[in-house]
C-alpha cells in the first residue's frame, strides 16, 4: 500500500509525464504546422474505389466513394452497369447492359448492350409459347431448369475507350455446363466497339502481327510442357492448343505510362479451358485520340513503386508484399514525402483537379456523384477508408513529419485487372434520360449452348448488393470460385494470378 509521501511523488512523475507527452503532442502539431504537405487536389483510381484527396488547406483530406470514372472531350463520366432480366418461370437468364452518364447534364447513354442473353430469351419463349417472361418483382422457380447469366467487368478506362471482360456462364437441369470468357474495347462517345484499326490506325497492322508471334510461342511452350501438368492444366492446355488467335479479343492497358495492348485468347468450355488468357501487353507509339492532359498514368521504379507528377509535386504509391494494398504519399520538389491514405491495389491512374483548376460546374457535379455512390450500400471497411484518414488528419491536424525520398526513374509497370462495373440503380435520377443507341452484334457467345454449372440459383431476384467489386446477387446463381480461376499461372511465365 503507497504511503501518502509516495501518492504525492507517484502523483507528480505522473503530472510531469502528462506534460511530457503534452509537450510532445504539441511539437508534432506546430512540426507539422510548419511542414505542410504541397497544396495539390486531385482523384485517385484504385481496384475497389476512386479517392478525391486535398492538401489545400494543409492536411490530407481523403474520401473514397465505388464509383468508375472517365473523362473525355473536357467532361466527365461515370460508367455503370445494370442487369438485363429476361428471366421466365422456369428459366433464369439475366443479361448485362453498360451506361455513361455525364455528371454535369445527368444525361445517360446505353453504350453496350448483351445480345446472348436476348437471343436465349428468344429461343426459350419460341420453344415454351405459354410461359411469359417474369414481371420484375415476380419470382420464378427457386431451381430452375436452365440458368444463364452473363457479367461485365470494367479492366480498365483509357479516356472515352472502356476495356472490359465479358462471361457468359449457363447450365441445364441434367445437361452440360459451360462458361465462355472474352474481352474488347468500347468506345463511349459512340457506343460501337472500338477494332485495332478504330484504335491505332496504321500501327494496327504492326501489333496485330506481334500478337499473333506471342500467341503460337506461348502455344508452342504449352504444348511441350503439358505432359508434366495436372489434370486442370492439361485440360487448359489442350483448349489451347485448339484455339485461334482472336484480333477482336484486346484490352487497353499501360506500359511505362504509355498506351498498350493486351490481347486476350477467349475462353469456351466446361473447365479452366472457360476462362481464357490474357497475354503480355505490347506497346504501341499511339492511339487514334489525344490523351485529355487532366489524367496521368504512372512511372515504376525498380522497387515496384508508382509515381505520378503533379503541379510541384509527386504522388507515390507503394504496395504491400501481397499486392493486395497500395499506400499512397505525396512529395514535394525537394523530395520530403507526406503519407496520404491506403488504397485497394492496383492503382490505375491519377486525375489531376488543380491542373487545370477544376470548375465550379465540374466541382458540383462530382461532388454529386461522390455522394450518391455513399449510398450505393458498399462496406464500411472500403468506402470509410478514406473519411477514416480524413477524420484522423481533421482531429489530428499535425500529419506525420515529412520524410526524405528518391524518385528513381521508371520501368513498365505489370498489367493489373481493375474495376468491376456496378449496378444502376441508385444511380437514375427523376426524368427521361437513358436513350437507347441503335443496336450492334458485339460477337457475344450466343445459343442454347452452355458454360460452367452454378450451384442452384434460389429465387428469381436481380437486385445486387451494390459492391465494387460486384457482388452476386440472389436473383443470380453464386459463381463457383474454381471456376473463376484461370488455372494458368504455371503457363503464363509466372504472372501474378488475376
């Protein structure tokens, strides 16, 4: 038991460490006073949410909303998906349908419409004339007898040019299963799909020839190596070796910040062989648009470190060992670096919003569009992310103190898959605005054919969880996880699996 002389010598180390520590916490706060981060405003694309981040008044303030993205032609777009139901009694077959909207005007534009999923509606409702397609809060069959749905993942956003990935997954009740996988480039500003030559005029030619060489010597490889695969990869591999290179089959993507191309051998079957693979991305001198000076695609160091330059400053991001996570920092021209905030990797590109200053317009609108993507229902643990930073620097005005950095010359950087598109309903405003453009064949995978069996789908219901990434809804079968995996990583020269 302390005597009352140790109480009073307890009780002043105790004031004297609470002065300390005060002191301490103060001297941190005047450091980082006098030590601000550069003033800069710009957004930040990550894989699961893009970030508008501010040090104009002194500290870092950071929000994240799921949202994707574009600007082109000096305006700005956000690019989401809805569900095309055309489900009947008996048979579920949900479609996907991709929108522009533009911030300012709130006008939309279909700009990528499924045909599969409409020409097996069509068929089903030819084969079985008395049953008629399910009103929208109408359930069917909770295990219906055929099942198809079809997803559309956004890769990636090169200004009005969308790259995506589209699979078309069906199953029959006591019938074979199949899933096929394939990619392509839409062109916003039209809604067609964008070809090599649309894309790179003269320079098509060159990189389709490319393409093709690093189809048959991947091709080759696999062949001679199948023999000492497993069975998935076998299976793989033997799908390979019958495929054909497909020029209509590509993303956009980035090499050492500048354009490139990846070509992609779409996939057809009941196994891995569904799944399809990507090749190496090639570069090419240019495309047939001037890239809008507001967006930048990044530098890579030897480290695997990222870097964006700015107006009189520099945004890094550095991932963590899983790749999994990039941390993001700025720093000034005398090469001090402030931390920022935590972003879902990879980061794709930065937009800048104080060079030239955003407008007041702009500024409103994607303000607007930040907060209704709060209310699209994702998990606090990604879209708090950023208002937890911001709320850390506002209570804890001192950011830590600036640290000495070297910003080493860059090096290509890997291709990464981004964003998924998500869904549309959270994000029609009152009136008439979706116009529907005149209808194309974007080389769907069409018919009564299938794809990968799906566990038994329950009810009919086509409402997501609004995620980014997307989530599968009830309405839609749950994917089987096996199945979305490409099983190429031992073919494909130790690439990072996607």
């Amino acid at each position: 038991m302390l005597t009352p002389s140790r109480r009073a010598v307890h009780a002043s180390c105790a004031a004297a460490l609470l002065s300390i520590a005060a002191c301490g916490s103060g001297s941190r706060k005047s450091d980082a006073l006098r030590n601000p981060p550069p003033r800069a405003e710009f957004l930040v694309v990550g894989s699961d949410s893009t970030y508008w981040i501010s040090t104009m008044e002194g500290r870092a303030d950071v929000r994240g909303e799921p949202l994707v993205l574009a600007r082109y032609g000096g305006r700005w777009y956000e690019v989401y998906s809805a569900d095309d139901d055309r489900s009947f009694n008996d048979a579920l077959l949900v479609g996907q349908l991709l929108y522009r909207r533009d911030l300012v005007s709130g006008d939309s534009a279909l700009v990528f419409a499924d045909t599969a999923i409409p020409r097996m509606a069509a068929a089903y409702g030819r084969a079985h004339p008395d049953e008629k397609p399910l009103a929208p809060d109408e359930d069917g069959e909770p295990d219906p007898s055929q099942q198809a749905s079809a997803e559309l993942d956004i890769l990636d956003v090169y200004g009005p040019f969308v790259s995506y990935e589209y699979r078309l997954d069906v199953s029959t009740r006591g019938g074979n299963a199949w899933r096929s996988t394939r990619r392509g480039v839409v062109d916003l500003r039209s809604g067609k799909p964008a070809g090599l030559r649309e894309l790179l005029g003269a320079n098509a030619d060159r990189v389709l020839a490319a393409g093709r060489r690093q189809f048959e010597v991947m091709r080759d490889s696999v062949t001679r190596v199948a023999f000492s695969l497993g069975p998935d990869e076998r299976r793989a591999a033997a799908a390979l070796a019958q495929q054909r290179f497909d020029d209509h089959s590509f993303g956009l993507t980035t090499l050492a910040g500048h354009a490139a191309v990846a070509f992609h051998v779409p996939g057809r079957g009941d196994g891995p062989e569904g799944n399809g693979l990507e090749l190496e991305p090639l570069a090419v001198d240019s495309i047939m648009w001037a890239p809008d000076s507001v967006s930048a695609r990044a530098r890579t160091d030897s480290t695997g470190s990222e870097r964006w330059d700015g107006a009189g400053y520099h945004v890094i991001a550095r991932y963590d060992t899983s790749g999994v996570v990039a941390h993001l920092s700025i720093a000034d021209n005398a090469l001090r670096e402030w931390p920022l905030t935590s972003v879902g990797a990879p980061v794709h590109r930065v937009d800048w919003l104080d060079r030239p200053p955003v407008n007041a317009d702009d500024r409103k609108a994607l303000l607007r569009a930040f907060n209704a993507a709060s209310m699209y229902g994702e998990p606090p643990h990604v879209a708090m992310l950023g208002r937890w930073h911001l709320q850390f620097a506002r209570h804890d005005t001192a950011l830590p103190l600036p640290i000495p950095v070297s910003l080493p010359q860059g090096r290509p950087r890997q291709p990464a898959r981004i964003v998924r598109a998500h869904v549309a309903a959270a994000r029609e405003q009152h009136g008439t605005r979706v116009r529907r453009r005149d209808s194309f064949d974007d080389g769907q995978d069409g018919g009564d054919r299938g794809v990968q069996a799906q566990p038994g789908g329950g009810r009919h219901g086509v409402d997501r969880p609004r995620r980014f990434p997307r989530a599968n809804s009830s309405r839609r079968p749950a994917g089987h996880e096996s199945q979305r995996q490409l099983g190429w990583t031992d073919l494909d020269g130790g690439r990072r699996p996607r």
